[in-house]
C-alpha cells in the first residue's frame, strides 16, 4: 500500500517506512496538485527522523492551504494541514540530508575496513493537537471547588510540553523531553483520571508504520503511545551511532536495549491497543528486532579492537560464536516477522533485510571458524575444550571424552574448507535475498558489506584449494551460539527526569485526586483550652486531626477525627509540614485559630457488605508512601501507570474515620 524508503547517514545507515515516508490519505497526489515533482519522494529520508515543522530556509518552496475553491469543511481543512505539515517534515528532512553530506563521506566508502550494515530504526507516532483547557477547567471548579480560570498558566504549560514532544530531537534531550512529559501524564493520571470516567478528551495518534488514525478516550492510550515513542526514538539514536567505533557500537547497543525495553513494558501493561503498531504481537516483534540490533552491536565492538592476529585460533573462535549468536537473534526476529498478524503488517524490506542478516551472519560464524581451523597454529591440548565448545556445543566443565575434532593440521584444513563452503553458500543466498527486494537494491552500502564478506571467504577458499583434493570433507556442523556480553532488555529510567507536579498548587495528590470526594469545611474558629485546642495532630502535607478528646474545644468547634487542615488563618497550609502546622499553632493568641478543614466522603458506590472506610493507620501509610506528596518538586513515580490491561481499583469507603488510640 505505501512504498518502504531506505536511507543511509553518517555511521548509522537506517531502513524503514512510515507515514513520514509515504504520508496516508494519497499525499503523492497532493503533491502533484501542489506542484511538486512526487518521483523527487525518492530521496526523501525514510522514519526513523524526527518531525521538523515548518520550511527550511532556502528551498524557494511556498505551501499554502489556500485554492481558488476554499472550503468551511472543518474535517477537510484538518486533512489537508495534516497532509502540508508531512510535506513540510520532508523538506526539512531534505534539508538535513543535504547538510549532513559532507559528514557521511567517508562513511560511505564500500572499501573501509569499518563498513557497517544497515540498521532498522522505527518512526514516531504522529498525533494531532489537543485542547486541555475545557476538560481541565471544568474539573477543577466541579470536583476540586476551585476557579479552574485561575489555573490556566498550568493549563497552558501542560499543552506546551505536549506539543513540545511532539517533535523530539534525536539526542538524550529528545529522551528527556518525552519521558517529562511521560511522567507528567502520570501525575495527570494520579490526580485527574476518575475510576468511574474519563477526561472528556479524545486523544489521536497515528500508526506508526501505517499512517492509519485511532482515537480513544483513555489517558492510558496517550501514556502508552508516548512510551512507544521513547521506544522508537532510542532506535532512531541506535541507528544514527557511528558503529566504526567501540564506543560508537557501544552507545547503539545501550539504544536498542532501552528500545527493546520500552517495547516490553508497554507490551506487559496494554493488552487492548486501538492500532497494530501497539498490539502485542508487532510490540513482541520490535523487541526481538531490537534485541538482535543490540546483540550485532556486541559483535561489531568485538570485531573492531586493533587488527586481530588471524593466528589467534581462540579470538577468531569467539567472533565465530558471536557471529552465530547474532545469527541465532535474527532468525527468531525473522520468524515473528513471518507468523500472521504480523506478517500483513511488517514493511517487506524490514523482513528481507532481517532474512540477509541471519544469513550473512550464519556465514561469518562459519568464516571466522575456518579461519581458526586453517590459519592457527598447530592444536593444543589447551584448545579443545574451546573447539568442541564451538563446534559441539559441549559445556567447558564436561568430562573429557577424547578429542572429537581433527588434530592433524591436514585435517582441520579439509575441515576448515567445509566451513568456508559453508559461509559462500550462505553469503551467495544473501546476496540472492539482497536482490530481490527493491528498497534493499538502492542500499549501495549493505551490497558492499556482502560482497566484500563473499570475496574473503572467496579468497580464503582458494587459498586451501588443492588439485588433488578428490575427497570432499563431510558437512560442516553449526557453529554454537554463544555471547560474552548476553545483552537483557532494559526498561527506560522515569526516575532520572525530574519533574514537577504543575498542578501542584491544587495539594497533595495522597487526598486531592478525581478518586476521592471531600467537603470543605470551615473557617471553624477554635480557641485555646487549659489543655490546649483538645486535638492530636499526625503526617504531613496535608496534617491530619488524628483524633479530638471529648468535650474538649475541638469537639465544641465541630473538628473531627480524619479532617485534613487546609488553612490556617486564612494562609493555604495543604503542602505545610507536620511541625510548621504545630508551630503556627502554638504562636496562636487567646483569641484562638481559624482553621479550614476538608473531610473526606464515602464513595459514590454504595459498600458492599463488610466495607468500612480506612483505618487511621493505613491513611498515614499511603501518605507516607506517596511519592508525589512533597511540596517542591512533586516527582513523577518511576514505574509507569499503564492501565488497559489492569481495572480500576475503586476505593470502597464507609462512614467517618474509625477513632485512632490517642498518642
């Protein structure tokens, strides 16, 4: 349905599709009709970028919504913004390219020792605008009895950020951008997300790879669709890294493991996604892509330290067993990408180049064996534990049964030449693979990368050719799996982006969320007694009145047991510690105090039998447990609050607080 772009930059070369490549609702006609040549959509990069808005400078391009025939259809101007804004991210894309020329020179050289094939990075899911200000305002005047006009600077930076995010760089700041916003979604969450309703907004984001529409209501769905993203742009870092280098490979390991890890958590927490890119099967299908990235990273790092000796039977041993771990990776990616639903949806050049790698990297194990078999030096006792490791899959711990491979060199140099057999069959069938894909063909890189593996094993093969070689060795056997660095998926760290709760002045989101109800109570004017305002005080932000003594002034004045104290003369007291409360009591006159309380209500569901409303005790524990109770900064929690898949915990509650043993 959409043709699948592939592009090469810098160190990292990338091969993907998405709607920034081939935008949905016939934007190439669009083009046309705007006057721009859509055959020129050939060198426009392919996803894997990031969404730049608006013209670059230079271009002598002016797009413009406007026509002869003007239309008040409010969708159709939508469509046609939607579709301009991804010709605009084109030409910015272009733009960048161009710039970016002179630096991906020398990495485009097919005959550089560091040649590195291509990767696959995801594009980010587009979304549209969305309005806060309406919901919000009306939530805040109902449920929290505030003027919710008086919030609309916290309103306006909430959208800021979000349209902010939209287009991340392709740097940790991007990262960071999108994981604020992550956390900010959920303290939204936390304190807005009512168990019995939703926000009344509709949110909209794009498929991925598609382009094709969803919407749904949950904030659970812009949650997961930001996590998607933090995924999709760590692949994006991943491909853009300069592999020629250790530390180049290292950083786009670390990248497509924090990918993989996005993945996975999103796919352990939705279970209900309103678009294929979100469903489990194609999020199983990312993380194994990413997981077999990483694990090729591994490889190229091991392969790029200072010219291995050819000699050195045990090194090229190991490269042998990385190169079949990287093998054994890819062909599993390949075979989630064969198995329906993912099959339909997969872009088939992501499928065909998972197929040449799996190829091309079963033959380089069989290369680097040979290459120990042939070229080290005469076998030692000391190497065959190594060897039948490799060749055998034998643990190194096993019992020694007599060595089970050659030892003459003769030998291990028929054995050798099967292996190299081996390698040509399987870099001829990637190369065969490589052909028969178009989007591959334009890859001028990843040709080179296998034909310059074919011509060394080519080389290699000659050189043990003999004339009277009339007994060809039997088959070679696999080459074991096997990685000194077994890369685990790794979650992103919310934690590391500090941020503060912007909705921080409506208090503590322990006691003033959408989950609960209260009654504001007061100004309740207490004074002073013989033994004080005859009631106990315990916990912070906001203090609770843990309990009244009978007959005392607290009890005249109306207090009871469980209120929260919210002002004190008239001052908002809700983030105040438990000793600054004490203090400005203690520094009341005779005249007494003003206080203003709220008390929290039982649920609008009626209990069923046996519920009773929290015990004092447990009330002081989730405000202790709370991590979004300190004043300055309210932190985002670090473990994310997905909830398709999960149902609303409803919170059952009774009549008043049950009394507290008095300190």
């Amino acid at each position: 349905m959409y043709c699948r772009r592939l592009r090469g930059e810098g160190g990292g070369h990338r091969v993907g599709c998405g709607p920034r490549c081939c935008p949905p609702w016939g934007l190439t006609r669009q083009l046309v009709t705007l006057g721009v040549d859509s055959g020129a959509q050939a060198g426009v990069p392919g996803c894997g970028e990031p969404r730049a808005h608006g013209l670059p400078a230079g271009l002598g391009l002016h797009l413009s919504p406007a026509s002869p025939r003007a239309t008040s259809n409010a969708r159709v101007r939508e469509t046609v913004a939607l579709e301009l804004s991804y010709v605009n991210c084109n030409l910015q894309l272009l733009k960048e390219e161009l710039e970016d020329l002179s630096s991906s020179v020398d990495a485009a050289q097919p005959e550089s020792e560091g040649v590195t094939v291509p990767m696959i990075p995801l594009g980010l899911k587009e979304t549209k605008e969305l309005d806060w200000s309406t919901p919000l305002k009306e939530l805040i005047s109902g449920h929290f009895g505030e003027d919710g006009t008086s919030y609309e600077a916290e309103i306006r930076e909430l959208e800021d950020l979000r349209q902010a995010m939209r287009t991340p760089s392709r740097s940790k700041a991007g990262l960071e951008l999108l994981m604020a916003y992550y956390n900010q979604l959920c303290l939204l969450d936390a304190r807005f997300a009512a168990p019995a309703g939703s926000l009344g907004l509709l949110f909209h984001w794009y498929d991925s790879l598609t382009g094709l529409p969803a919407q749904q209501r949950a904030l659970a769905f812009e949650k997961g669709s930001v996590l998607f993203n933090i995924g999709a742009l760590h692949t994006q870092i991943g491909a853009r890294q300069d592999r020629s280098c250790p530390e180049g490979a290292r950083r786009a390991a670390e990248a497509f493991q924090r990918a993989a890890g996005a993945f996975s958590l999103l796919r352990e927490n939705f279970s209900r996604a309103p678009s294929l890119d979100m469903s489990p099967a194609s999020l199983s299908m990312l993380e194994q892509l990413m997981a077999a990235q990483a694990q090729e990273c591994v490889f190229e790092g091991l392969s790029l330290p200072a010219p291995m000796d050819p000699h050195d039977c045990l090194a090229q041993l190991r490269l042998a067993q990385e190169a079949a771990q990287v093998a054994a990776e890819y062909g599993l990616a390949h075979r989630t990408m064969t198995q329906p639903p993912v099959r339909d949806y997969v872009p088939f050049p992501w499928t065909t180049l998972v197929h040449v790698k799996a190829e091309h990297f079963r033959a380089l194990a069989h290369y680097h064996a040979a290459m120990a078999l042939c070229d080290g030096p005469p076998a030692a006792e000391v190497e065959f534990p190594a060897l039948e490791q490799v060749f055998l899959g034998l643990p190194a711990s096993s019992e020694p049964r007599g060595p089970a491979l050659p030892q003459e060199q003769e030998e291990r140099r028929k054995l050798g030449k099967a292996h190299l057999k081996r390698a040509i069959l399987g870099q001829e069938e990637a190369l065969r693979l490589h052909a028969v894909c178009r989007a591959l063909r334009r890859v001028d890189l990843l040709q080179a990368v296998l034909v310059q593996a074919l011509q060394y094993s080519l080389a290699k093969y000659s050189e043990l050719d003999r004339e009277d070689d009339f007994f060809e060795a039997t088959e070679a056997p696999d080459i074991q799996p096997k990685t000194q660095q077994r890369l685990e998926v790794r979650a992103p760290n919310f934690s590391q982006v500090k941020v503060a709760d912007i909705f921080h002045r409506l208090g503590p989101l322990s006691v003033f969320s959408a989950k609960n109800r209260w009654r504001l109570v007061g100004p309740v004017h207490v004074t002073r007694g013989e033994s004080g305002f005859g009631f106990t005080l315990r916990g912070d932000s906001p203090v609770l009145i843990a309990a009244v003594i009978p007959g005392g002034r607290a009890a005249a004045a109306g207090l009871q047991e469980g209120d929260y104290i919210v002002s004190v003369e008239g001052q908002p007291c809700k983030w105040w510690k438990h000793a600054e409360v004490v203090a400005r009591l203690k520094g009341a006159g005779a005249e007494g105090v003003s206080l203003h309380v709220v008390t929290l209500l039982p649920s609008a569901e009626p209990p069923g039998p046996g519920d009773r409303r929290p015990a004092l005790g447990g009330l002081l524990r989730s405000q202790k447990e709370c991590s979004w109770e300190m004043p300055v900064p309210a932190r985002a929690s670090p473990r994310p609050l997905l909830g398709w898949s999960r149902k609303a915990r409803r919170g059952k509650t009774g009549g008043r607080l049950s009394p507290a043993p008095h300190p």
